[in-house]
C-alpha cells in the first residue's frame, strides 16, 4: 500500500515539472500531453490508495470489535467483558494462583 502511494505522489511531481518546464518556461513540450496524462495517471493511483486505506482501515477495526466477544484461546463466543469462556477462565485462575503462568515475566 505504501509502495503504490511513493508511486503516485513521485508520478505527480514528475507530472507538475513536466507540466511548469513546458508552461512556465516556454519550452517545446518532450512529448505533447505527456504532464496531463502522467496527473491522470497519478491522481488515479493516489484516488485508488486512498479509498483503499480507507477500506482496509474500516475493515480492520471492524475484525478487532468482532473479535472482542470471543475467548482469547479458544474463540469460543462469550459474553461481555469477557476475555475467557467458562473453562478457559477457571484454567488461567489456577495457572494464576499456582504460579505456573507461562507468560509471566518474573518467577
């Protein structure tokens, strides 16, 4: 995603010089239309990024919320303000209180 956004915003600047060497400077064009069609080029690659993102960005929050009613090990569906179904959170409990954590950092 990011690649294509670096190409779109490297075709405008070569699009806006191509566009200021012929209109700003008078000079004879290299090839005629080539700035308009590189803008087209470029502002359809960055229209194309940005509804992009924005769809991704939008899907992604929507697969974390729909993760959150489910157990963490098993995804199991649970209740609200859950993060372990019945037997999951009676297992970590006892990994808990008997010490045998295996992602605590300190033993």
């Amino acid at each position: 995603m990011l690649s294509l956004l670096k190409a779109a915003m490297i075709i405008l600047i070569v699009a806006f010089g191509l566009w200021m060497y012929e209109n700003e400077f008078d000079n004879e064009p290299l090839i005629r239309g080539l700035d308009t069609v590189l803008g087209y080029l470029g502002g359809i690659l960055l229209a194309i990024t940005v509804i992009s993102g924005s769809v991704l960005f939008i899907m992604g929050k929507t697969a974390k919320w729909q993760m959150k009613t489910r157990c963490i090990r098993c995804g199991v569906k649970i209740g609200k303000n859950e993060m372990y179904c019945a037997k999951h959170k009676q297992e970590v409990a006892d990994e808990y209180l008997r010490g045998t954590d295996p992602g605590a950092f300190f033993e």
